[in-house]
C-alpha cells in the first residue's frame, strides 16, 4: 500500500505498520524538523521525504491508500492558550483536510488533543465532509494510551476504518518499563518537582514536547530509585538468535517481567546464580584494609573465610533492605557527635544496620544514645531517591522500539517522543483496515 504521513515527526505510522506486518509498497513523509527526519530516515531508508504540507504538490504523487497524520495541537490543548484555528500551528489542520479531499484516500487517520467541544466539532465536519458517503459523519474515538502503555494519555481519533473499539487494558505501569540500572542524576526535592512524583505501581504524566526542559517541567515524571524492576543478566548471541536488541535480553526469574508488547516473543527467563560474594556497601566505621570494611548481599556467597579471629575479620552480610552508609555522611555525624559531647564516638556499626517491616531503607543508630536515630530513609534524604525518566523509558511509554531515536541529542529525543504517537494505539486502530493481498 502507498501511505502519506503529514506531519510525520519520527514515523510513528512506519513503525505501527510494520508492527502489524503490513508490507508498505511507498511512504511518503512530510516534515520540517531536521532531528525528526534525521531518526526517520535512519531506522528507515526507503522513506520519501517529500517536504512542507503547504508547498506539497499532491499532483507528484501516485493513489495513496491511507493518509494519517496529527497536526500541531498548541492552539487547541487544553494545556495551551487555546487560540484554536487562530494559531497558525493548529491551523495547518486544513493543510490536512486538503490532502484527505485531493488524494481521495481509503483511508485516514488524523489524531488529536483533548480540546473544547466547538473545536471537536469543527474538526469532525471538516473530516465528514470528505466522506460523505458515510452515515452520520466521523466522530472522533477518545483513547488513553494508558490502556495499553504506561502512560497516561487522552487522545481523539478520527478515522473512516471500521469497528474501532476501545483497547483492552494491559495492565502495564512504570514497573513495567523502568530500565534496571541508569546513569540519570537524582533531582531536588522541591514543591515543583514533587507534583511529577510517581510510584512504580502508577502510570506517568502524560508525555509533552517540553519534557526536555528536565525535572518541574509538564509531561517529565519522576520516579522514585529501584530495583524492584525487570533485571537483565545476559544478553543471547546474535549468532545464536538473529533478533532485535530488546528480544535478545535474558532477565532473572527473581525480577519482574518486561511488559509484554503485541509485537514481541515472550521474555526470556533465566534463574540467576551468584557464584561470587556480592558486595553491597562498605562498613564506614571500621578501621583498617578495604577488605574487611565490605558487607555483601546475602543472595550471593560469603566471601574466604580467613583463620585471623578478631578484628571485624569476618565477612559481614546486609540483612534485608540496606543502604549503603557513605563516609561523607559518617564524617558529618562523628564532628556532631564530638560537638555535643566532647568525644570522638563512632557513629555508625555494622550490626547496627536494622531491617524495616514495611520494606524501607532501615534506619541507621549512632553510637550516642540508643534514643537518637538518623533515618536514611526518603524523608530525610530527599536528593537521592527521585530521578527523571531515561530516553529508553520515554520510548517504551510511547511503546517505541528501545533506542528508535538514539540518532539525535536526548533534548531532542525528549522532544519528539512528547509530540510522537503511542504505536500500540496507532496498531491497535490500523489492525481494521481491510489490505488488499
């Protein structure tokens, strides 16, 4: 089939297409944005790029089969100043409407904000008006990507292909799609910042362009640090099995599951062994060689057993949730310890380091008083805990293949994956279309 995609930013159309094995003959692409194209045309070489809708001469092309595009939504969105069709951006909706009227496609598929029932109107005649064949117009379909991704996001749909119905719920949060291990810096926990705060077992913000801008900005979520998430321990030889990066992944049965996608093979699943002692932490108070100051996980196995008795030679294990202690904190609490009494106490003891029921870092008990505790907890460390989301994990909200737009700067993958389509809706509206073999 032959497929024109107006305002295509990065092909999100391509991708859902492809998801649904649908082999496309020609897709022609309008766009101006350098970054967008540059990520298009990387993950895919025969696209035409064919320039501005409003210089777009529709003479040069051949019959298309399905037009499918989102104009600019500034004007309309409710986030926005709602200038509607006075705004240039959102004006370019009749640029679409010319092409739907020229081209006289099969099909059409045009996505939307959440806007004023005037503007929904004005949208849904223009659209009718270029099938006028069909009975009591086209009315857009709302859907919430957050059925089928992580994300929530309420979009309308105007299409002319049959039987569209809601999605069924995947039950697929940011637990999900978090990646295990990330190099994102945590974020200050201001008023601002907390508003975007999200807990693994919650859907994130709906995703805008600006997210970009980093933590406080609409459409960034913030997640708290875990690894509560699906845990990645080996990688299959491309040798072995020729598939993409992402079905390649070996995760431990220990962990969660990846989200399951309508596209993908089942997750592979290995028991992960720890024939190694695993260190977690560093007993800070302990004076002498690095080796004995280590404290390992108890999932993994005690380190060499040494005849030399005494001296906190013995190997030392973290009992359930722990946080390793850091020297700068232990420095902090020995000067004020010194202070209020005179002496050098040491503040912190490796035995000392206690388990919490709900799950939480334990709390952590200087050796002044048995009364006084410092919690190591969120409360009291506010910057170590919430961090934005990764591009990776912007894209598995969008339901984007991992690394789709790894071609461009993160600002401007954060860009487009705001403005981009979820592609499990997108496939899920595609799927109906009647192809000719």
């Amino acid at each position: 089939m032959n497929v024109l995609s107006l305002f295509d930013g990065m092909s999100c159309g391509r991708i859902a297409l492809d998801r649904l094995g649908i082999k496309v003959d020609n897709y022609y692409a309008s766009e101006i944005d350098k970054y967008a194209m540059k990520v298009s045309e990387a993950n895919y070489p025969d696209i035409i790029q064919v320039g501005d809708i409003t210089a777009l001469d529709l003479s040069t092309l051949p019959k298309i089969d399905l037009i499918m595009g989102g104009s600019p939504c500034q004007g309309f969105s409710f986030a926005g100043k709602q200038l509607a069709f006075d705004d240039p951006r959102s004006a370019l909706f009749f640029e679409f409407v010319r092409c739907v009227k020229e081209l006289k496609p099969k099909y059409f598929l045009l996505e939307n904000v959440r806007m004023k029932k005037e503007y929904l109107d004005v949208i849904s005649k223009q659209v009718s008006e270029c099938y006028p064949d069909i009975p009591f117009g086209i009315e857009p379909i709302m859907i919430n990507s957050a059925l089928v991704s992580a994300q929530n996001r309420v979009r309308y749909y105007w299409t002319n292909i049959p039987g569209i119905e809601q999605p069924e719920q995947r039950g697929i949060v940011l637990r999900d799609i978090l990646e295990t291990e990330t190099s994102e810096n945590p974020v200050p926990n201001t008023k601002r910042n907390q508003r975007h705060y999200k807990n693994a077992d919650q859907k994130s913000l709906c995703m805008t362009a600006t997210m970009y801008k980093g933590a406080g900005n609409n459409g960034m979520t913030l997640v708290q640090e875990t690894h509560d998430t699906p845990k990645k321990i080996h990688d299959i030889p491309r040798d072995i099995l020729k598939d993409n990066e992402r079905q390649r992944r070996v995760y431990a049965e220990e962990g969660k599951s990846p989200s399951l996608l309508a596209r993908s093979d089942s997750p592979k699943i290995m028991k992960e062994t720890h024939d190694t002692p695993k260190q977690v932490g560093t007993a800070v108070d302990i004076k002498g060689h690095d080796q004995i100051k280590r404290v390992y996980s108890e999932d993994g196995k005690s380190s060499t057993l040494t005849t030399c008795g005494g001296g906190h030679r013995e190997p030392k294990v973290v009992v359930q949730s722990y946080r390793e202690v850091r020297t700068e904190e232990a420095k902090r609490l020995r000067r004020e310890s010194k202070q209020k009494t005179g002496k050098d106490h040491t503040p912190f003891r490796a035995k000392e380091l206690q388990p919490r029921e709900d799950g939480k870092v334990g709390t952590v008990t200087p050796s002044l008083n048995n009364d006084h505790k410092i919690s190591l907890t969120r409360d009291n460390e506010q910057e170590v805990y919430w961090r934005k989301l990764t591009p990776v994990e912007c894209e598995r909200l969008q339901t984007v293949p991992d690394n789709y737009t790894n071609h461009v700067s993160n600002t401007q993958r954060y860009k487009m994956l705001g403005n981009g389509w979820t592609i499990e809706v997108i496939a899920h509206i595609l799927k109906n279309m009647e192809i000719q073999p």
